[in-house]
C-alpha cells in the first residue's frame, strides 16, 4: 500500500458510487489508514489490509473503508471471468439439452417396449377401472377380504365410493 492519497482516484470512484459510501467519512477512514506507518508497511494488498482490519477490530472503526475493501476484492479486475462464466453457462445449457433428450428417448423407449400392454390395458379399460376401484375401496373401507359375495358388487360399491368421496 502506498503512503500517498490519491483524491483523484476518490473522485472518480465518487461518479461511479455516490449511493454506496458517505465520501466525507471514506476520505477521512482512507486519510488515516494512509497515515498510519504500520499499516503501510504490513499491508501491500487489499486484501491483506481487510485481514488486518478485521484481526485487529477496526472494522467499526473505519466503516467506509471496510466497504471498499469489500467492494474491491468482490469485483472481477478482468473480463475473463465473465466471459468463463459465460461459458460455463453454455456447457451447462448443452448438458442440459443433450439429458433431456436421453431422458426423452429413455422414455418413449419404454413407452414402445410396453405399447401392448398399453393397448390390452385400454381395450380391458372397464374391468381396469372396476378392479382399480375395488382396491381403493377395500383400502378406505378397511376390509381384506376377498370373498366373491364382496367382490361381484363393482358397479355399487363405485357408485357408493363416488358418493363418499369428497368432491
């Protein structure tokens, strides 16, 4: 860290953000960090005095200058971060696309294996039903057995299940 104040830097970072640090208060915190021989000569990097701050609780001390700190060690210094990000976004997108199709074709694999199924399943679609309905009904009325007195009963027992099903 140099031991000489730069104003003109301070007013260029003013123009570009004045909503984000009381400038009377950032001068006054940077005019003392920059006097202080100690920190000058510990301290080369932003981030080593940001360390140094906090290991020797001067952070509510120099409020201002914390927060530039902060603010100088989170942006990027290049575009060739952004431009990584970018492109990692792209790889993402790919992957992304090329799953979803083998997903896809995963499944009208499937569909295709099972098609007769699916079409004896369609043409029985009542006895289905009946069936899927008795099992349902046996799980709310809480009975099991499956004698053929209970069982001949479909078509009463759905409209009876219609009934006392909420709607």
């Amino acid at each position: 860290m140099s031991s000489s104040f730069d104003d003109q830097s301070l007013k260029s970072l003013e123009e570009a953000y004045a909503k984000h640090f009381d400038f009377i208060r950032l001068k006054v915190d940077l005019t003392g960090l920059y006097s202080s021989q100690l920190i000058c000569e510990q301290c080369t990097t932003p981030a080593q005095l940001l360390k140094f701050l906090h290991t020797n609780d001067l952070v509510v001390t120099v409020p201002e200058a914390t927060k530039l700190l902060s603010l100088i060690l989170t942006l990027p210094a290049t575009t060739a971060s952004v431009e990584r990000s970018f492109s990692a976004l792209k790889r993402i997108k790919t992957y992304s696309r090329n799953r979803t199709g083998e997903e896809r074709l995963s499944s009208l694999a499937v569909i295709s294996i099972e098609a007769e199924r699916l079409v004896r399943l369609h043409n029985n679609r009542e006895r289905f039903y009946n069936d899927v309905i008795e099992r349902l009904w046996r799980k709310i009325a809480g009975w099991t057995s499956s004698s053929s007195k209970e069982y001949c009963c479909v078509p009463q027992r759905r409209q009876s299940l219609q009934q006392s099903l909420p709607r």
